[in-house]
C-alpha cells in the first residue's frame, strides 16, 4: 500500500511540504524536483522494509536527491532548506498509521508495525540529510569557484583594458564602473594560515570605510583585490584597529579615482604599495600608495637606491634611528627646532645636540642638501623599520 500511493495523498505530502517553505513554492521547476525527491524518498523507504522488514534504511542519495541538492544550492539555496525533509516525514508517518490501524487492530502487531518504521524513518532521514548537506556543499563551493573564476576574468579584462562594455561588466560583476573607486590589496604572507580571514578582513574594510558597494575577487590563496564605492573618507586610524586587533591579513591601498580609469589607476597604486613593502621587508598592516608613493619610485632599482643613500648620507646611514629621526622630523619642520623638539618629546637643546652629531656624519652640510636627506632617510625608515615607515606624519 505504501509503495502505491494515491495520487490525494501524494498532493498532501507535496502541498505540506512545499508550505514549510514558500520561496521553494514559487519557483515550478524547484518545487517539482523537490516533488520527484518526497516520491523517491518514500519508495526507498517502503521498498527496504518490504525487502526487510524492521531492519535499518540506508539513506537515499540516488539521483533524485543529489539533483535536488544541486537544484537547490544554483537556486540559493542553504542546507537549511533540507527541513522539508521533516514535513515529508511527518506526513509519510501519518499516512503509515492510517495504512496500519486499515489492516489490524490487534495491539501488539499495531505496536510493532508503528513504533519499529517511526524509529528507523527518524533515523533515515537523519542520515539522508546528513548526505545531502554534504553534497550542496561540494555544490556550493563548486559554484562559488566558477562565480569567482567568471569574475576574475572580467575583471583581468577591464585591467588590461580589452573591449569589454562598461554594462556587460558591470552586470557580471554586480558593481557600478563610474563612481569613484579606492582599491585594496588585501593578503596574508603565511599560506597556511586561515584564508577565510581575508574575506572577513574585506568587509571589516568596507565596514571602517563607511562604502556600501565594494567587489572582492580572489587572485589566489593568499591574496584578495578588493574595490570599494563612495568612500568619503580614508580613516587610516580605523583601518589600523582592524587590522592590527582583528585580523592577520595585510591590506595596501590605492588612491581614490572615479571611473574605469580610476578603476585600473587605484588598483595598479595598491599592487605597487604591496610590493614596495614586499620588496623592502617592511611588515607594516596597513599602508596607503601616499604614505609610500616617492619610496616606491627610488626603490626600483635596488643598486641605485643603495649609491643615492650611501652618496647622500655617507657615515650617518649607520648612525642611531634615533638621530635619523630627529634629523627627519626637523627637516618636516621647516627646520624649526622648538616644533621639532615638541613632536620628539625631547628638551631643544637635546635636539640641537642631535643635529649637530648629524652634521660631523653627514657627508655635506645639512643646510645645502636638505631635500636628498629627507628622502634618503625617509627610504631607510621603511627598509630598515620593520614596522614598514613612519606610523605618524609630521
């Protein structure tokens, strides 16, 4: 009897679960997969205690149900929507005690043609949806890895500035091209470590940064390109918390340009920021293309950099940090002491003693050659200082 249902009682179960979950009910081409999975489930279930009555069901993970699972997740979908599976079983089991109280009336084969089914039904649908969440997500990650595959190349595309329309992309990406765009490179430099912090690390981004619309895409494992919308604001100090409290991840960051122009110019500043302090072994957490834009274009050329200071510093390239500071800060200044001692924390006549240790080391008086020894110093602050630069600007 319950391997031939009627069709009234088939409609039941399918009208009973498709309520538990509208969404599913108004989509036809989901709700008859779901349909042809309640049917399958049923059968198998009748069918193994026919073949072996009371003994356990195997769960079902035939083709109707791994169809289901795959409907499910390209139609957004999570495992949550399995719980239609418990409706089905609650109505399968009404219609079971119905078909038993039909044939007998007799206690004891009442009891065991009920209280046996319920026990092994709870336990083969438990087993059936633990498959099938294990199945919707390998689809979900399949179909998260074609999404980001898709998205890469159109934006690979807008990048190399190929002949794709500004519409076309903007559909395939879900993000506007014309307002004004800050980029991000945001990566972690160990590749055993929680890559799923970098998608976090993002939207803690776009969360500091106040931007609403903002596009991620994966360049590898360990690297995320990030574009963010509307930003009115760089707030460095808010960035800092996030990443120097919360997260492992590293983010460089471009300057804010409106336009698929602004697009490309803001990405190519954050990958340049990235990897100056890559290439200077700075560590810094958050570094912006500004903070770092005249260190990137002397460092190059790593020879030349190394004549430019040694030309330009002479004795004093291996002098106390604390003297190229004090030198640094008071050529910020304007050369003025008294501004320069404040900042430092230091009495006046401290610093003017400090200078005047620079001025027996440098190679040419400091007066005549300020610009080069700023630069020059400014270049050993982020080589050399492995929290990557100066972390305040005078």
């Amino acid at each position: 009897m319950a391997l031939n249902p009627t069709p009234e009682w088939l409609d039941a179960v399918d009208r009973a679960t498709l309520a538990a979950n509208p969404s599913i009910a108004e989509d036809p081409a989901l709700a008859a997969v779901v349909s042809r999975s309640n049917r399958s489930n049923m059968i198998h279930f009748a069918a193994a205690n026919l073949h072996n009555p009371g003994a356990p069901v195997s769960p079902n993970l035939g083709n109707e149900q791994l169809r289901m699972a795959r409907e499910l997740v390209r139609h957004g979908h999570d495992k949550a929507a399995l719980d239609v599976y418990r409706i089905g079983q609650n109505v399968a089991l009404r219609r079971w005690t119905e078909i038993a109280f039909e044939l007998t009336s007799d206690p004891d084969e009442l009891r065991e043609l009920l209280d046996i089914p319920v026990r092994s039904a709870n336990d083969f649908v438990d087993a059936t949806l633990a498959g099938l969440a294990v199945q919707m997500q390998l689809e979900h990650d399949e179909l998260t890895r074609d999404v980001r595959a898709k998205r890469r190349k159109v934006v690979e595309l807008l990048l190399e500035g190929a002949p794709i329309s500004r519409e076309r992309a903007e559909t395939q990406l879900g993000y506007p091209l014309e307002p004004a765009h800050t980029a991000a490179i945001i990566w972690i430099d160990h590749p055993d470590a929680d890559h799923g912090q970098l998608d976090r690390a993002a939207e803690a981004v776009s969360h500091a940064l106040g931007s609403p619309r903002w596009l991620l895409v994966t360049a590898s494992e360990t690297t995320r390109w990030a574009w963010l919308t509307d930003v009115a604001r760089l707030d460095q100090d808010r960035l800092h918390e996030v990443f120097n409290t919360t997260s492992p991840a590293r983010i460089a960051i471009g300057s804010t340009t409106g336009g698929l122009e602004g697009f490309r110019r803001s990405h190519i500043e954050a990958l340049t920021t990235q990897r100056t302090l890559l290439r200077l072994g700075a560590n810094r957490r958050v570094t912006c293309f500004a903070d770092i834009e005249m260190v990137a274009l002397l460092t190059q050329a790593p020879r030349d950099t190394d004549a430019f200071i040694k030309n330009t510093l002479g004795e004093f390239e291996s002098a106390n940090p604390a003297l190229h500071t004090t030198v640094l800060t008071y050529i910020n200044q304007q050369c003025n002491a008294t501004h320069a001692a404040g900042l430092l924390y230091i009495h006046r006549n401290t610093l003017v003693q400090r200078l005047e240790t620079a001025q027996r080391l440098l190679p040419r008086p400091l007066d005549g050659n300020i610009t080069q020894i700023a630069v020059a110093l400014e270049v050993l602050r982020w080589r050399n200082n492995q929290n990557g630069g100066p972390e305040h600007r005078h």
